[in-house]
C-alpha cells in the first residue's frame, strides 16, 4: 500500500466505494454529510487495544465468556450527552439534535461546525 502502486489501488477503491455508497460520482474528499462508526483491535503479545468511534461494537470471547471491549457512543449518556449540550446541541429521544442516533462518528460534519469550541471537545 506504501508504494506508487499500492497508492493508485487504494485510491481506485475507494473512488469505487464512494461511487457505489452515494450512487453519484462523488470524488473522494469532497464535501460530503455522510458519516460512519469504526473499531479497531490490536493485539500485541500482552495486551489487547481496542477504539472505538459511534456505536461499532467489540466484544472477546474466551471459553464461552463474553467480555465488552468497547462502549457504545450513544446520545443519552451522561457523559455524552453533557459533552453535546456544552455544544450547545440537544439530545432528543435519544438522538443528537432529534436526528443522529450516535453521540461520535467519523464524518457527520454538520453536527461539528460550532467555532466556539475546539474539535476535541
């Protein structure tokens, strides 16, 4: 993926993805309101990391016992819902603004455009 190659095959994929997911021919990186959630492991030798953004979940098995590795980012917790309302956002039948059924996401970014506050928060 690191070579010239490897970089024309991504960009080819993800042209392709873009096309089939908004049914135009949208070039990847334009503006888009479109959003998603993500999770991702890494297992090392000793330990197990796990991110998480939106409401993609994970979950280890281990002899028939289920253990959560990640938390749903979902509008009516506390902490979350906190964080929208210093966003001066509201958090309506467990969706952001009435509408967003996750609290985080990737893209979404018509819910991100308060200047007053920086991007982490």
């Amino acid at each position: 993926m690191l070579s010239k190659d490897g970089a024309k095959e991504l960009h080819k994929i993800a042209t392709s993805a873009s096309k089939s997911a908004t049914g135009e021919s949208e070039p990847v990186g334009e503006s888009t309101n479109a959003g998603c959630t993500a999770n991702v492991i890494m297992i090392t030798k000793v330990e197990i990391l796990c991110a998480n953004a939106g409401d993609s979940r994970a979950v280890l098995s281990k002899k028939g016992k289920v253990k959560d590795l990640s938390v749903d980012h979902k509008p009516d917790l506390p902490t979350e819902k906190r964080r929208i309302e210093r966003a001066n956002g509201f958090v309506e039948e467990g969706r952001v603004n009435g509408m967003l059924a996750l609290s985080r996401s990737l893209g979404d970014f018509e819910y991100k455009t308060n200047s007053i506050i920086k991007p982490e928060d």
